[in-house]
C-alpha cells in the first residue's frame, strides 16, 4: 500500500516538474505567454480534453482503453444540437416534440452514456478486448452523427446554449467550471468511493478483485458508461463554444485524451495513476499546443514536437518505476 | 447438365442483346468522392447522385476517406459490380491516376470533379474547379481590403492535403507582391472549425495587432471569427474563407466575414452527370478539362448567392 501510494506520489511529481520546466521555457521565449488573458485561453482550451481524459483515466486504471470517446463527442454533440434546433416531429400524426436547453443537454449526455454503457456492455457480456469494441464504436457513432446531421453542420443554435461555451460565472469561464466539478467528482470517486477502490483493484490484478468477491463486470460497465457521458459533455461544450455541431468534430480527440492519461503518469497496463496526472498530463498538452503557436513554430514541426513530448513522459515513467 | 448451361448462355447472350438494344435495365452510376467528413463534397456527392437519378440512373456514392488505397478498393468494387460509369473526386492528383486508368481499361468513363488528376487520357474529361486561381482573386481582393498593408494571419488546412497547398500559393502569389503586408503567423487549423479557433486564440495572444485573416476553407474562417469576437477585435479584423458553405454566406451577409469563393459543386456535379447521360447516349468526344469559374464573394454582391451557388 505505502510504495503504490510513493509511486503515484511520484508519478505527480514528475509531470508537476515538466510543467514547470515548460512553462519557465515559454516565458522566457515568448513574452506573450504568462499573460492572465493566455491562461484564460489555455484553461478555456483544454476544459474539453480535460472531461474526456477524466473518463479516459477511469478506463485506463482497469486496464482497458476508449478509442471511442471523440465519435461519442460527435454525436452527442450532434443529438443536443439537432434537439435544440428543430426537436423531433413525427410526420404521420401532427405531432411535434420541441426540446428546452436542459433537455438537449440531458439527451446529449444520456445518448454518450447509452453508447458508453454498450462499450461496456460487449466488453463484459462478450469478452471482446476493449481495444476492439471500443474501436468499433470510433466507427459506428462516427457513421451516426453523419446520418443524424446528413454530413452538414448544424449551426446557429441561440445565446443560451451558447452561454456554455463562451460565458462567465464568477469570473471565471463556464467551461472551466465544468471541467473542475469534473475532476473534483472523478478525485471524489476514485479516492473515497468503494468504487474507486474496485476500479484500481481491477487493473492491478483482474482475478484477485474477482476472488475478493468484487463485481467486475458490473464495474467494467460503470466505467465505459462514465467515460461516454463525459465524451457527450465535451460534446455538448465544443458544441456550444463553436455554436455549431460540426459532423467531424472530436477527430482523433481519443489520441489526446490518451496522451493526457499517459503524460500524467497513469500505466496503459492499469491500477496505477491519478486524476490529478491526467490533468496535469492535459495541462502540458495544452501549454504545448498554445506554447508552439504563440512561439510559431511550422504545423510540421508541432506534430513531431508533440509526439517525442508523449514518448519521453512515457521513458520517464518506465525509468522510474524500474528503479523502484 | 452442360446442355442446359449451354442454353443459358445462349438465352442469356440472346436476352442481354436484346436489353442493350431496348436498354430497359437503367444504367449504373458510382460516384467516388474523396471524402464525406466536410459538407462541401458530400454537397457535390448528393447533388451528383440526384442528377444521375433524374436522368433515370442508377447511383450509389462511395466515400475514400481521403486515402487513396481505399479508393482502389472501390475503383475494383464499382469495376466487378459492373457499374457503366464513374463520377470521380480524386483524393490526389498523382496518386488517383493508376484508379482512373483502371476503369478506362476496363471499358469505363471516368469523369472528374472539382479535382484534378495528372493524366491527359485515363479520364474521360475533367470538370474542374480551380483552387489556385480563385485564390489568385481572393488574394488580390485581400490586398485592397487591408489597404496594401498590415500584419496578416494565415490559417492553413490539413497540411497534407493538395487543397491546402493549391489555396496557399494562390494567395500568396497576389499578396506576395506587397512588401507592406506582413504575414506574422501562419498555422494549420486542420480545416477544422474548433480548432481555428483555438489556433486564433493563441495567435492572437502573440500578435493582438493584426488586420486580415486568410482562411483555407469557411469552417476555419468561422471558428477564427469567433475568436477575433471573443478577444473584442471583430470589427478591425478581415476574415477570409473559401468555399461558399451556409454559414460563411449568412455571416457575409450580416458583415461578419469579409469575403469567400463561391465555388460552384452543383454546377460541376450535374456537368458530370450530364456528361456521363452523353457518353451512354454515343458521344465519345467531350472536352478534357472543363474549367468551372470560382467567383469571389463579398458583401456587394451576396444577394446573388445561396449556399454553394447561385440563387
């Protein structure tokens, strides 16, 4: 129990100092960078891959994976928008469904937890690697949001629901707020809740949570319905930010997501790593992307800058827990 | 047994015959597009299709993902399954040319839209919208607007993309010529409307005095402007995109983006259609690039414009 406690304390330790060294680099280099309206940017910009990497984490720390999670967003997205915008009619009969603002957003979250739930579902019920069932899902909701919107973006969905993506509330924006209650309820789950407590015992070793008498379907379940409802609240966020669901949208978001988990110090092999990494791991991510913009460097070079980014947190991490 | 093959053959020889003849069987149509991710090709897929069936064809549209491997799997699939023409968006213009060679040696017309393929003789003809030169325009209009000076953003598409590159140099050979203007940023947003506008944020951040921004598309022009509103600078700032896509048109409109270029899918997907109508009906002799003109729109002339067209 002690040295599982060192290692994640380690694993904070470390990427907390890669941030540091990032961000030192970045003021020195560019004058524009440690700037309040900066900060504001990179928090507003990284809320969304924050709520996907929270569930992602969750997912990670039982061993398994969610390629899905960017289609789920999509969708979810897309579904909220659609509502929103023109609600459901059915042409036989005169009747009309129109949706209030809640109700768009609590069936865009109810269609990622529905798609998520399934994940889960097949990956218990069926024993299909979750590497597989979930890249299957990358497709399927991928070819759902293209049937929902007909391949066009649904725009111009009013000041309300805009409010989400682009307002304030005590001074600081509305999608930062969301992506802190997020955590603060993720950290809740996984460190105080029975359930956090089976979600690590899963990952570290699947047959002694099973003799120990835990549910692990039932977990497992728990897990991938979490990480599609929080795909569809980033859903419903960019949605809102962009005023428009746009049929491409969340493309490749799964590979961020998994990049966040990874920096953060969480093992792909699970039951090892905190919610707190990943956000740390989503903060550099997003202190990067803004770092390279703001220094301009060439798209070609971001990408190469990025991927060693990922592949050196991860030698770190192996170096680290070898030495232990 | 073999008899029985043999009268098959003879009454099925005999049938097919007289169904040429009569060609009551409707002929089939793929069209091939290079991808159904961004509205503006499945515009050109759906409009194609639509005016195959109006012409009474069968047509089923097959999406490449832009990946040109995928788009040999359909080449060989529509080839087997016997379709009598192709409706051909390349993917690339180098690399979709052994596809096009295929079905031309297969005894099929291949009729190319909107993009170009480097072969003089594997398409039947190409109707072609030009990126370059239409960028040539928009860069022109670019360097009134900004008064032959000021610090501009460039915000390019996929970098991996023709498209992006086509755009790019068009722009810049007009723009180029001007000493006064400065491009201070140039960045790829993908194509993507969210994450132009996360790239604007940041550039922004770097250089919060700017007067124009050059986008590769619409959707990139949008999330750039929403941007430039949530920073407070909409009105200074000149936003360019291209394509001619809803919101693009509507924000003109209301004065929000400066100006895009209206290329013409309808007008280059029934063309196609039309074309392939022709051949099936005898004519073998058809111009081999047809060049559909790209239009730049501003505020001065939206009216005449909808969506993807002309009203």
């Amino acid at each position: 129990m002690n040295i599982a406690l060192d290692r994640s304390k380690l694993a904070k330790f470390q990427s907390t100092i890669a941030l540091l060294i990032l961000c030192i680099g970045l003021t020195i280099l560019s004058d524009k960078f440690l700037t309040v309206d900066n900060g504001w940017n990179v928090l507003r910009q990284i809320s969304v891959n924050i709520c996907i990497s929270v569930g992602m984490t969750l997912v990670v720390l039982t061993a398994g994976i969610d390629l899905s999670v960017g289609s789920i967003l999509a969708f979810s997205g897309a579904v909220a928008a659609g509502l929103l915008k023109s609600g459901i009619s059915f042409p036989g009969n005169d009747l009309f469904i129109g949706f209030t603002l809640l109700g768009t957003v609590l069936a865009g979250i109810a269609t990622g937890s529905f798609l998520g739930f399934f994940n889960g579902w097949v990956i218990t019920k069926f024993k299909v690697p979750p590497f597989v069932a979930t890249l299957a899902m990358l497709t399927v909701a991928r070819g759902f949001t293209m049937l929902w919107t007909k391949g066009y973006p649904i725009s111009s969905l009013g000041t309300n629901f805009a409010y989400i993506g682009t307002g304030w509330f005590l001074g600081i924006p509305i999608l930062v707020w969301i992506a802190v209650v997020v955590v603060i309820a993720a950290m809740i789950i996984s460190n105080k809740t029975a359930l956090g407590r089976y979600i690590y015992a899963i990952g570290g070793n699947e047959n002694a949570a099973k003799l120990s008498g835990i549910n692990i379907d039932k977990v497992k379940i728990i897990v991938y319905t979490l990480a599609g409802a929080l795909a569809a609240i980033g859903g419903i966020m960019v949605t809102s930010r962009l005023d428009s669901a746009q049929p491409n949208a969340g493309m490749s978001y799964e590979l961020d997501a998994i990049a966040a988990v990874v920096i953060g110090g969480t093992s792909l092999s699970g039951g090892r790593g905190t919610i707190i990494g990943t956000v740390l791991g989503a903060i550099i991510i997003g202190v990067l992307n803004n770092g390279l913009v703001l220094l301009d460097v060439s798209p070609f070079w971001q990408q190469v800058v990025k991927g060693m980014v990922i592949l050196l947190a991860v030698m770190i991490d192996k170096a680290n827990s070898k030495a232990e | 047994m073999k008899k029985l093959i043999l009268a098959l053959v003879l009454f099925a020889s005999l049938t097919s015959c007289k169904k040429s003849e009569k060609a009551e069987e409707p002929k089939k149509i793929a069209i091939v597009v290079s991808t159904l991710n961004n509205p503006w090709f499945v515009f050109l897929a759906e409009t194609a299709a639509k005016k195959a069936k109006e012409l009474g064809y069968e047509s089923k549209i097959f999406d490449s993902q832009n990946n040109t491997a995928l788009e040999s799997d359909h080449f060989e699939n529509a080839i087997s399954s016997g379709y009598d023409a192709i409706l051909f968006n390349p993917t690339d213009a180098a690399g979709s040319v052994a596809n096009a060679t295929k079905a031309k040696e297969a005894g099929i017309p291949v009729f190319c839209m909107d993009r170009e393929i480097n072969s003089t003789d594997a398409a039947t003809s190409q109707i072609l919208s030009d990126s370059y030169s239409a960028c040539v325009q928009l860069g022109k209009l670019f360097v009134d607007k900004l008064g032959k000076k000021g610090n501009y953003v460039e915000l390019l598409g996929i970098v991996s993309d023709n498209n992006t590159w086509n755009r790019s140099k068009g722009f810049h050979s007009s723009v180029d010529n001007y000493p006064g203007l400065k491009m201070v940023a140039q960045q790829s947003a993908d194509f993507d409307r969210n994450k132009a506008m996360e790239v604007m944020e940041s550039i922004l951040q770097a250089h919060p005095d700017i007067d124009g921004v050059f986008c590769g598309n619409d959707a990139m022009a949008m999330g750039a402007y929403q941007a430039l509103v949530a920073a407070n600078k909409a009105d200074k700032v000149k936003v360019f995109g291209f394509d001619g896509a809803e919101d693009a048109i509507n924000s003109i409109k209301e004065g929000k983006l400066t100006a895009t270029a209206m290329q013409f899918p309808k007008i280059i997907a029934e063309t196609a259609a039309t074309y392939a109508d022709d051949y099936f009906k005898g004519q073998k002799d058809f111009p081999k690039k047809l060049p559909i003109a790209v239009e730049v729109v501003t505020k001065e002339n939206i009216d005449k414009y909808i969506a993807y067209g002309k009203k």
